[in-house]
C-alpha cells in the first residue's frame, strides 16, 4: 500500500509550474464493474484518456434535446439564475449550469444507461453528479474555452481528493473542424500540471467566463502536445465523447455560421466525494461543485424517454 502524503497533486501554491506523474489508476476496478463498453474502448479510453462514441442518441432524441436546451436559454427565469453564464462582452448565454436539476428531461438523460454505465464502468463504483451544465457556441461569435484539466480546479476549488471522475459530452450538433469543436491532448490525463498563482475569492464568477487561474503554462502545454498531439472530437450530433477528469482540453472561438452545442454531464465516484477546497478557499457554489448529496444516481432501466 502506497503511504498516504499531504497532497500528491499540489497546485496554486507558492512553487513554479511543475508536471506530476499521476498517481492514481484512469480504469478502476479494472473495468469490470458494468457492461457498458467493449474491452478494446476501455483500453483505448486508458491509453489516449477519452474515448468517442458516436451515434448514441437518435436524430429524434437529439432534436428533444436540442429543443429543451434552446427552451432554456430563452427562459427568462433561468437566464436570470447565477446558474446562467453569459458570453464575455455580451447577454449571450454561454453556459447553463444545474440542469439536470432545472429539466427534468435533462435529469433522466443523467441518468441514461447510455451515459451513466459508462461512467460507472470507467470509475469502477456508483456515481454522482458533480456538475451539469449544458454550453452553447452561437455561430461567429462564440468564445473559446482555453486549455485546461479540469481536476486542477476541481482538486483546487472544491476539494475533489482523487483523480476518480470523468466527464461525457453528448453532442446535440454536428462538431465540424470549424465551429470550435472540443480538442483533446491523447495520454495528457497520465501527467497533472501544476499551475502557478494563488486563486481570488470567488473566482468561479470570472473563470465560468474567461479562466485566469489553473491554466497550464505554455512550456508545459507544448510538451504534452508535442508528445501525445491535438485530437479534435469532430462528430455528428447524437455522438457522446467521455474524457478523464485530467485530460487536457479546450475548444477554438467559433467563428462559422454554424452554432454548437452539447449537454456535459460530469459523473464523480461516490468514493471520491468532496472535501474542503485547498488554501483555505471558500466552497463554490451548489451549482457548479454538488456537495449536498454525494448519493449515487440510479441508472434508469430504459433508455431516454422523448415525452
């Protein structure tokens, strides 16, 4: 048994940049836990740390979601909600945060066999949601998301102890090469990059915009891609793209007539649940970091109902 340190994945401290090799397994339990995908895609999922799966959802159950994403970012009592992200320099909506919470359609896809077994055979236990969010890229003006792991800020920010969480992107429009698809780094989740700065008080408020803290720098970026390279997830809509809680991503400006959008669902182990955020930080708010109820999500025995 490996001994116990303070914190095997320090960031946001007084120490330059730093990369660390990952400390923890990417498939748990070794994939046996559910039956949700082939041996071969765990193992490309281990090696590359995302895997694609396209066409899970039909054109009709698309279209449902597509329908209920633009529904609410027309809805004026969620639009006026902290939930809501707006485009830096606009009343654009970015991004929806909640919303398996806010829609109860969007609820059951959480709960979609699809998604959640995926999710519960990759982590190798019962999962709850740590965060939803539906985003939105409006055609030739939607802003990039800069490169970043997400485990740096949720370790930082809220405290997630382990690297035993991952993320699933279900695609409710066709991602080409030119409307700012999601890019991956292959084999990046094997290394953590520490991120220099201390981090504001509520830093969630600019971050959900335009993230300043927790980004990787350049150096340490270009080596990670230079070893593993950029894989943009170019798909059609209906497609679902799983990643590790440590790959590094981001996405390009959109700057195309065609908009983009996608429902992200980030499904964590209930044996990884919160702890108390680094350096003292406050804890963010519900909506963006669920610590009320770390009980698992129940998997629904049929597939998303359209009514």
């Amino acid at each position: 048994m490996r001994k116990p340190i303070a914190d095997w994945y320090a960031s946001r401290n007084d120490r330059g940049s730093a990369i660390i090799a990952r400390q923890d397994p990417v498939i748990y339990e070794g994939g046996n836990y559910a039956d949700a995908v082939e041996e071969s895609q765990i193992a490309a999922y281990e090696r590359d740390g995302f895997l694609l799966l396209e066409d899970i959802f039909s054109n009709a159950e698309t279209q449902v979601l597509l329908d209920e994403v633009k529904r609410m970012s027309a809805d004026s009592s969620i639009v006026s909600m902290e939930e809501s992200i707006t485009e830096p320099g606009s009343n654009e909506v970015r991004s929806i945060f909640r919303v398996h919470e806010l829609s109860d359609m969007l609820g059951n896809l959480a709960r979609d066999p699809r998604l959640i077994n995926v999710a519960r055979q990759i982590l190798g236990s019962e999962v709850y949601m740590h965060q939803s969010r539906a985003n939105m890229k409006p055609g030739f003006k939607g802003k990039e998301f800069y490169w970043h792991s997400d485990f740096e800020t949720w370790h930082v920010e809220d405290g997630m102890p382990r690297m035993r969480a991952l993320s699933c992107s279900v695609l409710l429009s066709d991602n080409n090469a030119c409307n700012g698809p999601l890019m991956l780094v292959p084999g990046s989740h094997q290394q953590f990059v520490s991120c220099q700065g201390q981090t504001p008080d509520d830093h969630y408020k600019q971050s959900l915009k335009k993230q300043e803290y927790g980004v990787p720098d350049p150096l340490s970026l270009q080596l990670l891609v230079e070893q593993g390279g950029i894989r943009p997830m170019t798909a059609k809509a209906g497609s679902v793209v799983f990643f590790d809680c440590n790959t590094m991503h981001g996405s390009n400006g959109n700057i195309s007539p065609w908009p983009r959008a996608n429902v992200f669902m980030v499904y964590n182990s209930t044996e990884n649940a919160l702890g108390a955020p680094m350096h003292g930080l406050k804890p963010r708010p519900e909506h963006i970091a669920a610590r009320r109820d770390f009980s698992a999500l129940v998997p629904q025995e049929a597939p998303l109902a359209l009514a």
